[in-house]
C-alpha cells in the first residue's frame, strides 16, 4: 500500500520508463544512474533494489512492454503497460504541433524526470486529440527545447543539430546515446528556423529513434540520417545497449 508523503502532496519524486528486451531494460544502468541523481538533488533518500528491477524483467515475460519505476521518500511504485507505437508510426512520421504552453528554462525540476509531469501529459492528450503525435514545447524565450516525452533532432546535409540543454530540456537516455555515437551540433533554435533543416527525428527510451513528418505545417522530407541511426540504435539494441 501505498504510503501519504511529498511525493503525493508536492511531485517530489521521481521516475523512469525503461523499454524490456530479451530478459532486460534497455539501456538500464543510464536510467538508474539519472534516477539515482535526480532522488539526490530532490533530497529523497529512498532507493531502488536494482537486483530486484533486473529480477523483476530477467525471465523474459515483460519483453515488449514498458517498465516504470516511480519514486517518493515512502514509496516505491514499479508498474508495466504495452508499448503504443506501432510499425505505422514509424512509416508515417510524428506530426508535431507548438503548444502555448511554456518550458520553464530556470526550473530545476525541467531538467530531471520528476513526478511534476502534468504540463506535458496535458498537453500530449490535446494534441493527440487534435490530431497530432507530440506537442514541441518552447521555452520562456521563444527557444525549442523538447516534446511533451521526447527529445528532438534536425538534421541538415548528413549534420545533426539539437537544442542545448540550457534551453530547457531533460537529457534523455536515447538522446545522449546518439550524441556520443553519431555527433550532434547543440544550439538555440527558433520556430522560425524549423525550414531551414531537411530532417527532423524525436527520441525517448519507448519509442527510440522516430521520424518527424511535420511540425505546424512544415515538413520533412530527408529521412535518410534517421533511418540510418535508428537502424544502427536497433542492432546495438540487439547486441545489448
């Protein structure tokens, strides 16, 4: 049973998706370690039994699904559900759409994966019920930062360019995986500037590596890089990332 403590009254806490595959969590000491790290900058001194996480997915019945491991001061909630995305996704592209709706750049908690999710998770359901896969939010500045659950990429003559962190935006784990493997130019970048790119792909640990069609109307044609990275993500998923 879960217990009453400031993970449930105020967000403090935080979580991890993980994708299981062959008896395994995708990429699985990157997410404990930013769990790790985000519990210490929010002062939860509660921890995760990392043996029983591995125990929990070793003998292959959740392989496909997603894992979730959400932490407080008293609690520790893990829960799994089916994966959303379907071959179709992949073909078709992410449409994308700027949602009104702000990142706070100076906020601590813009940088970790905490319990304080509501913006984005509002928002996704909007866009998904009008029609879209995934709202791009800006900064306080007019800056792209990030999806609702997603970093994001653009791509220019075979060159990957991506927000900086300092825009506001929580380093993913499939984010910082192809930064160190393919190389990625870190910048500011303005609405304005989405016409200026020919590719354009989000990441998270679900959906790994996913093309962009559009965002508000403007498209991408060139999936060429993505489809390259993304294939190479899958072997090195295979192989054991």
């Amino acid at each position: 049973m879960m217990e009453h403590d400031d993970g449930f009254s105020f967000g403090i806490g935080a979580f991890e998706t993980m994708l299981v595959h062959d008896g395994r969590c995708i990429m699985f000491v990157r997410h404990m370690d930013r769990l790790r790290r985000a519990l210490e900058s929010l002062g939860v001194g509660n921890r995760v039994d990392l043996r029983m996480l591995e125990d929990e997915v070793s003998d292959g019945h959740l392989d496909g699904r997603v894992l979730k491991v959400e932490v407080s001061e008293r609690n520790v909630v893990i829960s799994d559900r089916p994966v959303p995305y379907s071959d179709g996704d992949y073909a078709r592209g992410f449409r994308l759409r700027i949602p009104e709706v702000r990142r706070n750049e100076s906020s601590p908690f813009t940088y970790m994966k905490s319990l304080q999710y509501g913006d984005s998770i509002m928002e996704k359901r909007k866009a998904k019920a009008d029609g879209f896969d995934e709202p791009l939010f800006l900064n306080c500045r007019g800056e792209i930062c990030e999806g609702a659950t997603t970093n994001i990429f653009f791509s220019k003559g075979g060159r990957l360019y991506t927000p900086e962190k300092g825009c506001g935006l929580l380093p993913g784990t499939v984010r910082s995986y192809v930064m160190e493997k393919f190389g990625a130019e870190e910048g500011v970048f303005f609405p304005e500037d989405l016409r200026g790119f020919d590719g354009c792909f989000v990441t998270n640990s679900v959906l790994g590596i996913m093309p962009v069609a559009s965002i508000d109307g403007v498209g991408f044609h060139d999936r060429s890089l993505c489809d390259g990275i993304r294939k190479t993500y899958l072997r090195d998923v295979e192989d054991g990332l």
